[in-house]
C-alpha cells in the first residue's frame, strides 16, 4: 500500500510561554547571584546571556515529538513519534530521542473521501490523539498545519495513489 506524508506536526514538552517563564526565572536569579557578587551590569549581561544561549530558544530546539499524518487511496494515518522520558527541563543539555509509540488504532477510513469531510475527521483525531495520547503539559504546535491546510486538496492527493 502506497502512503505519502502530508504532515509533520512537533511536539513540545511545554509551551513557548511555560519555557520562556522558566528561564527568565532562571536569568533572573543568575543576573541577582553576578550583581551581589560586583561585577557590573554589562559584565552581568554578558555572562548570563553567555549562559543561556542557544539552550534559551524555544522553537525547534525543544521539540520531543511530532504527529506524521499520510494517506493512502482510503485511509488518512497518525503516526505518533516522542520521547519516552519521564521529566523534562526547560532548562537542559539532555537530548530525548524520539520513537514511534506504535498507537494503534490511529487511522481513518473513507470509501468516497471528500476533501471536507476528510479535513474535519483530521482536525477530530488530532485532538484526540492529544488527549488519548499525549501528556497534558505537553504543547503540540499546530501554527504551520493549520496555516496550510484550507490550501491543500487531500481528496486530489488520494486519488493519485
């Protein structure tokens, strides 16, 4: 069976806000630690931007999963891919390699697939895929999906296959 990914949508282990916060806390008790110890506001700066980049940058860079959506001439597949760590750090060197957990039951089939009707069933399994199968905590960044989606003609995609 001939499958072709349209999809990759990252998983974060929190969002951008929650990661954000988490380090101005952490620069800010780095910044007050320099500023008690003497040394001056643009030598503070300084190190504690030394310190925090690139670890600081959120977007990419703290992915621990994605969501794989493909299609076939009938079917519409999820394939879920994360990090099976317990506990994750906003603040952190550790790498999380990613697996596919192997969810089954996380495909649709439509014997007339109509574009419409594909894109809504889509849009339902994405969000129980995050509820059945995703941590709370965690951030599934749908910025990229669904800014493309209304674009693309799915029900045309299928028929080539």
């Amino acid at each position: 069976m001939e499958k072709k990914t349209l999809f990759e949508i990252p998983i974060y282990a929190m969002s951008e806000k929650e990661f954000n916060k988490r380090w101005d806390k952490q620069k800010k008790s780095l910044y007050d630690t320099y500023i008690s110890h003497g040394h001056s506001e643009e030598d503070t700066k300084y190190y504690v931007s030394k310190f925090s980049f690139p670890r600081s940058l959120w977007e990419y860079n703290q992915i621990i999963g994605y969501i794989k959506i493909s299609v076939s001439k009938h079917d519409v597949w999820f394939d879920i891919y994360c990090s099976l760590d317990k506990v994750y750090y906003a603040d952190s060197k550790q790498k999380h390699f990613i697996q596919n957990i192997q969810a089954n039951g996380t495909h649709f089939y439509l014997s007339n697939p109509q574009d419409k009707e594909i894109k809504t069933k889509i849009f339902e399994w994405l969000k129980s895929i995050e509820r059945d199968y995703l941590r709370k905590s965690f951030y599934v960044d749908y910025a990229t999906f669904n800014n493309i989606i209304e674009y693309i003609n799915i029900e045309q995609i299928m028929k080539t296959l």
